[in-house]
C-alpha cells in the first residue's frame, strides 16, 4: 500500500514532466522559423515503481531526454547539395554580368561598330578623295576602338569584381570554420556533462550546411566533434580551425607544418568554386576578344602601311603604335589630326581617284583570318558571343534545376525535423490537460491529508 | 506525410516566385515584341542574329556602293553620248570641207563650228560626278583636259581604274577598266585631231581636213563601243542590286523569324500565366495563416 505523500511525489513528478513538455513544446514553436532548428521531443518514461502489497507500485513519470528529431544521411545529402547550388548560383551571378557586355541583342554592339569600320571603308573606296568619307572613317574606327576598350574595361570589372567576391567567400569560410570549432569544444563538454546539445548541434549542422554552399570541403563526424578538410587540408580540426587565405590566383591555408597552396583548380565548388568559374570563363572571352582587335589591327595595318595617303605618305600604321588588344587599341593620331593621310590608294595608284588599299581594307571584313584562317572577324565574334550567351544559359538552367533539387532536399528534411504548428498545438493541449490533472491530483491528496489531520 | 510549417511557406514561396517569374517573362516578351530579351534567352540565335544583322547591313553597303556606281554611270553615258555626237558633227563637217564646196565663207563658218566642237568635247572631258573627274581616272580632283590658246592639248589624267565593290570579293569598274575613250588608237587625243581640223580650216588645207575624217570616224565608233561596254557593266549593276534586295528582304524576314515573339502566343502565355497567378495567391491566402489555433478557444 502506497502512502498519501508517494501520492503527492507521483504528482510532483507529473507536474514537473508536463510543464518540461509544455517547455519544449514552446521552443518548437519559438523556433519555428529558425533555420537549420530540428524539432525536439520529450522522451517520457514511467518513474521507478516501488516495491508494495499487492504489487508495485508506479513512481509517477520522468523525462529522460530531450531529442532532436533529425536525419543525419539527409544532413549529408544537403551538404553535398549546397556546394552545387552555391557553384551555380556564384556562376550564374558572374556570367550574367559578363552576358551584359556582350549582349547584342539590341542594335548596338561590338558587332554595330565592327560593320560601321569595314562600311566606313567602302565609302572611302567610292570616294577616295572625300574628306568627309576620310573623317567619317576615323570617327567610326574611334568609335571601335572605344567600344573594345570599353569592353575589356568591363571584363577586367568584372574579373576583379570576382576576385574581390573571392576574397569575401573565403573570409565568411574562416568565419564559419572558427565557429564550428567553437561549437565543436562546447559540444564535446555538454556531452561529458551527459546533457544533449540539440541547439548546438542543430547550430553547428548549419553552419556545416552554409560552409558547404561556400566552397567543395568534406565534412566528418567524429564522436562529439565534426572534422571539415578542403582539398586535403584540415580546416577544422578538432577545436581549432586554420585560416584559409586568397593568394590570388591560388589559395594557401595554415597547417601544422606551416603554410600550404590550394590550387585554384582544387576548389571545384561552392561558391568560390562558381566565381573562379566565371572568372576563368571571362578570361577567355577576354583573350578571345584581343584576339580579335589584334586581328584587326595587324590584318589594317599591314595593308594601310602598304598603301598611301593624299599626300603621298605611306607606310604608315592606321593604329597607333602599341595597339595589340581590345585594351589599348587607338587610331594613330598623325592620322585623326590628319586623314587625307589614310592610305586609300594602292602604291602604285594615283591620288586621289586611287582606291585599291580602301578597297582591299574593306574586303578584310570576308577575308577567313580569325581562328586559324577559318572565320571572319564577325563570325568570330558572333561565336564569342554565342558561347557567352551559351555559358550563361547553362548557369542559369543548373541554378535553376540544383535548386530545385535543393528544395525537395529541403521538404524531405522539413518532414522530419520541421516544427509543425498544429503538431505542437495538440501537444500543448494534451501536456497542457495532463498538467491540469496532475494538479487536480494534488489537490486531492491534499483534501485527502486534511480530512486525516482533522480526524478526532 | 508530415507536413511542417516550413514545408508549406516554402512550396508557397517557391510557387509564387515561379509563376510570378513567368509572368514578367510573359509581359517583357510582350512589351518589347521580341522573342530575345538577354542573350541567354536563346544561345543560339543570339549568334544566328549576328549573322542575319551582318548580312543585312553588308547588302545594304553594297547597295548604297552600287547606287553611287549607277548613278556615276549615268553621269558618264550622257557625257559620252553628247561627245559622240559632236564627234559625228565634227567628222560630217570635215568631210563636207575636204569635198569641193570649199570657198572662203563656208570655211569660215566651218571653222567657228570645229573651234566650238573642240571646246564642247573638251567640257565633257571634264565633267564631273560629285567632286569628282569622271574620265581622269585616279587624278580625279583636276580637270583632265586642258589646252593652250593654239588649242594645243594637254591631258593630265591617268588611265586608273575605278572600282567599287558590288560583293564579297566582288568589285566592277565604272569605266571601262581605266581605257580612256579620249584617246585615239595610236596614242595621240581626240583633241589633236580635232586640231587638226581646225588647223585645216584655218590654212585652208584641204588634205589636213579631208585626213581627219577617218580617225574621227574611229573615234565615234570607240565612243559607242565605250558605251556599249558601260551599259552592259550599269546592266550588272541593277540586275547586282535587285539580286541583293531579294536577298536582303531574305535576310530581313529571317532576323525577324529569330528574334520577334509570336505576339499572338505571347498574349495568349500572359493570359494563362496570369490565371495561374491569381490561383496561386488565392491558394495561398487561404492556405497559409490557417492553423489549428484558429479552432481552440
């Protein structure tokens, strides 16, 4: 037989059971915008009986433990994921600036100002001696030399634009990277204490989650502690991390024998894998497009020196000396203080009816001289253009369909460890009823003790 | 399935955003009337487009080229059918004064006709299309005729060739490659024969005048042939120019095919996806908000 006071430890144990629920329950709830946050649950068992006629007794209620509910293979999946989606979307974000400076979809391109040089030439072939053919010549070649300028100043924007994108990522990696480690002490001393570090390790899930987006690491759990390596190298280890830093182009990271080199080339993903990415693909449309100023200005000015001017002048370059790409291509300027210096007619012609070089010099425009002598100049460009338009659709269709990988990954997780609002309000409601009872308990045994206290 | 709060703010989310994406797709397709708003719409046909914009442009240069060779050529005919023409005067005078009518007033008068040809001829000579001398070749910014008071003439253009280009490659010249219809078969002008025409008359020298007759008849026949070659290369002209309006007409409904949206399907995708828009944010306002809450007391 039980006595009145087991009864009211029976209640007191209720008591404190249900409003450890009603605790939780209201966490949940709390966190139920929180990313990364896996709902918990109380894991209730009965108290230890105690030993009575007729037979044991139950001791009231106990909470054993509070679990978060998580999938760790799911985690991992994501992880995997987000360094897709972080490439991808830092990819995307590059090349789409880099689609603008080439964009041609308007009537006013590269391509606008390349048709306008070679037509410019044919007006001065069918007027050699016209001053306004030979000043509208030089204005149209001014306007492409500025438009190449123009346009490998905006690569190089954008290519240290990248670099400087770099530079962020790899800081918030150390970030990252510092906290984990941070994380990975205090996980390790609650558990010694036999405390379960949910939040904590919720926490540190995310932010294992959030380096992944950053750059290709592997992460590995290990007891308490989670290990993160990139390319080989700890980057944490235990509790500590070690700082990752942007050697441009390269990267270098602090290890216990010292400094050692990431290769560009090793970091595949995230988002720094995505910037390089596009900066190794703006530097090709870069190459691509000095290839094709230096085309021009070496195919002009072979043919202008070989030519001459109104005044008999002649081998003179068209382009000023130290033209060789898009970035420092210019008219000679003897020639746009000058232009009956143009060399419109041939060596041999008579000025001014002579036109044979000016016609020569416009006929470049469907000469095969691009590319190993298999394109024009603006099939070489049109193809340039193709492939940037190219490189940005297929970011933009990767971004689009990891993301959506990235979201069914995201529902699968959300069904496991998501807060659900109704979820919690029935549970607030049964812990809340119990809690009632248990209470009602009380105060029935405390009715019961005082009816015995005033027995007499 | 448990469905959590997450999982449903974030399908809702991710619908709205995507149909509203679409939407504005719909609407700059409309607006704009082209299929192509960013390169990466379509890969593919920002470079096609290039190339329809280059062909295009290109066969208009050559066309505006052409324009400015067929109306130089025109110049040219009406210049050589007016020195023909005093060519054959000049030749029908020489052969009545070489005949037996030769007495002091007819030679006289004969005489004044020939100084006139020679100066009419000598203008056509120097006409110009633009600023520029149509039979000097490439000394085109002089005159190319020019003669003493002893009508002694000098001719200071040279036998260049004016070209333009019709095509890719594809050049023509507009006068007769440079021959110079001025210039009698043994290298002396029109102009001293004509001299000697008037020389003739003027010493009464009946043999001088009478041997004129010939070359002058050359002469005439060298002007027509000059004028049948113009008129076969003019012929190429505008056959070159109508060949290459088809084609830029080709070209032009090519470009249009690549780059303009079908605005009856575009008016029709912004309507449905318009529908399916208002769908999702009514799904959405009912959906979202609601919780178990809204039934406890």
């Amino acid at each position: 037989m039980s006595s009145l006071f087991n009864i009211l430890g029976i209640g007191r144990s209720a008591l404190q059971v249900q409003q450890t629920g009603i605790s939780v329950t209201g966490h949940n709830i709390a966190n139920v915008n929180t990313p990364g946050y896996s709902r918990q649950r109380v894991d209730l068992t009965s108290g230890e009986p105690v030993a009575a006629t007729p037979g044991q007794m139950g001791g009231g209620v106990q909470a054993v433990s509070v679990q978060r509910m998580h999938d760790r293979f799911l985690g991992a999946q994501i992880d995997g994921q987000s360094q897709e989606l972080g490439k991808w979307e830092a990819e995307k974000s590059g090349l789409e600036r880099l689609q603008i400076i080439f964009d041609e979809t308007g009537e006013t391109g590269l391509n606008h100002n390349l048709q306008e040089f070679w037509h410019a030439w044919q007006d001065l072939a069918n007027n050699p001696g016209g001053s306004v053919e030979r000043s509208q010549l030089v204005s149209k070649s001014q306007a492409l030399s500025d438009r190449f300028q123009q346009m490998s100043a905006a690569v190089t924007d954008v290519q240290s634009d990248l670099d400087t994108q770099i530079g962020q990522a790899v800081s918030d990696i150390n970030d990252k990277a510092g906290q984990i480690a941070a994380l990975n002490r205090r996980i390790r001393q609650a558990e010694n204490m036999g405390q379960a570090p949910n939040d904590l390790k919720d926490r540190r899930d995310q932010l294992v989650k959030e380096l992944s987006s950053l750059a290709n690491v592997s992460a590995s759990e290990s007891g308490p502690v989670v290990n993160i390596s990139i390319d080989g190298h700890a980057l944490v280890d235990d509790e500590t991390a070690y700082a990752l830093s942007y050697t441009n182009p390269d990267f270098s990271i602090q290890t216990s024998g010292g400094p050692a080199v990431i290769a560009a080339s090793a970091i595949t993903s995230g988002k720094v894998g995505g910037y390089l990415a596009a900066k190794t693909d703006g530097q090709d449309y870069l190459a691509r497009l000095n290839d094709l100023a230096a085309g021009i200005i070496d195919n002009v000015n072979t043919l202008h020196a070989g030519g001459q001017g109104l005044d008999h002048s002649t081998g003179l370059d068209f382009f000023a000396a130290g033209s060789t790409s898009a970035a420092n291509i210019a008219v000679n300027p003897a020639i746009v203080s000058d232009p009956s210096k143009i060399a419109a007619a041939g060596a041999a012609e008579d000025v001014p009816g002579g036109a044979a070089n000016a016609m020569a010099i416009g006929n470049l425009e469907f000469q095969d001289l691009m590319n190993g002598n298999t394109a024009t100049f603006g099939a070489y460009y049109a193809s340039l253009v193709g492939d940037v338009a190219g490189s940005a659709k297929t970011a933009a269709d990767q971004f689009d369909q990891n993301t959506s990988v990235m979201n069914q990954l995201e529902s699968y997780r959300d069904e496991v460890s998501g807060v659900s609002i109704d979820e919690e309000m029935v549970n607030l409601v049964q812990f809340q009823h119990a809690y009632a009872a248990a209470a009602k308990l009380i105060s029935a045994t405390d009715e019961m003790l005082d009816v015995l206290m005033n027995m007499g | 399935m448990r469905i959590s709060e997450n999982m449903l703010i974030d399908s809702m989310r991710g619908s709205l955003a995507a149909n509203r994406e679409q939407l504005v797709d719909a609407q700059n397709t409309l607006a704009s009337g082209k299929r192509l708003n960013r390169p990466s719409d379509d890969p593919a046909a920002a470079e096609q487009i290039l190339g329809f914009r280059g062909q295009i442009a290109s066969l208009a240069q050559y066309r505006r080229n052409i324009q400015k060779g067929s109306a130089r050529m025109a110049v040219t005919d009406a210049s050589l059918e007016s020195v023909r023409g005093l060519l054959q005067d000049a030749r029908n005078l020489a052969q009545e004064q070489s005949g037996g009518t030769f007495d002091d007033q007819t030679r006289a008068a004969a005489l004044e006709a020939a100084r006139h040809i020679y100066d009419q001829v000598m203008d056509m000579a120097n006409s110009r299309y633009g600023d520029q001398y149509l039979f000097g070749g490439h000394r085109s910014d002089g005159p190319p005729a020019s003669r003493d008071d002893a009508y002694n003439a000098t001719w200071s253009g040279d036998e260049g060739d004016v070209r333009i280009a019709i095509g890719a490659n594809t050049s023509v010249s507009l006068n007769s490659g440079g021959r110079n219809p001025f210039r009698n078969a043994d290298g002396t002008l029109v102009f001293d024969t004509l001299k000697n025409v008037i020389d003739g008359l003027a010493g009464g020298d009946a043999a001088l005048v009478a041997a004129q007759v010939g070359t002058l008849d050359q002469a005439v026949e060298r002007i027509k042939a000059v004028q049948g070659a113009d008129a076969i290369v003019a012929e190429r002209l505008a056959a070159t120019d109508t060949q290459w309006q088809h084609l830029q007409n080709h070209y032009e409904s090519l470009l249009a095919d690549t780059e303009n949206a079908d605005m009856n399907q575009a008016a029709v995708d912004l309507m449905t996806r318009q529908t399916a828009y208002e769908a999702a944010l009514t799904a959405t306002s009912r959906v979202v908000g609601q919780s178990l809450l809204d039934f406890l007391k």
